[in-house]
C-alpha cells in the first residue's frame, strides 16, 4: 500500500502544465487511502480487544461470578486494552487530518 502511495504521488508531478495546488491536491488524494487503513485498522483493534474483554466476562458469569465483580472485571480489561493502544490516537488523528 505504501508503495502505491508513492507511486500514485510521484504520478501526480509528471505534468509540467499542473499547477501547485493541482499537484498538491492530487498528492493529498494518493495519501487518503493509507490514512483511511490506518484509521480503520486502530477500529478493529480496538473492536478486537472489546470482543475479547466481552468473551472473558461472559466466561466469569458462566462460572459463577457475581455480576458486580464481572462487571469490574469488564471495565478493568477495557480500560486496559485502551491504555495499551492510547499512543496510537495521535499518529492515526495527524494521518486521518493530513488526508483529508
């Protein structure tokens, strides 16, 4: 995907007659793609990790755990799993904007 990028960039200045803001905009247009993966791939990790969070307290209610501590146990694996992945959210906002 990167390569394509690249590419699809490197196409946009071959034109001598485009203008800069044409160019730009074209480079801009080649970003977006990259942006939008990024941005969707933090979706499904935190997706992912949601699920897995979920599937642990519905195996603690199976065992026979109280639903005050499921419920603790829930917001604390969440929380986890955001924390771990909280330095994610700048690079993918600066990526998301810069395509945009």
């Amino acid at each position: 995907m990167l390569g394509l990028m690249f590419w699809c960039s490197a196409s946009c200045c071959e034109d001598n007659q485009t203008s800069m803001q044409q160019v730009h905009q074209c480079i801009e247009h080649c970003h977006a793609p990259l942006a939008q993966a990024q941005l969707e791939k933090f979706q499904v990790c935190l997706a992912w990790c949601t699920m897995h969070c979920n599937d642990k307290a519905k195996d603690s209610i199976d065992a026979g755990s109280k639903d005050l501590q499921v419920k603790w146990q829930l917001e604390t694996s969440v929380t986890k799993y955001v924390d771990d992945h909280m330095y994610l959210i700048p690079t993918v906002t600066k990526k998301t904007k810069e395509s945009l």
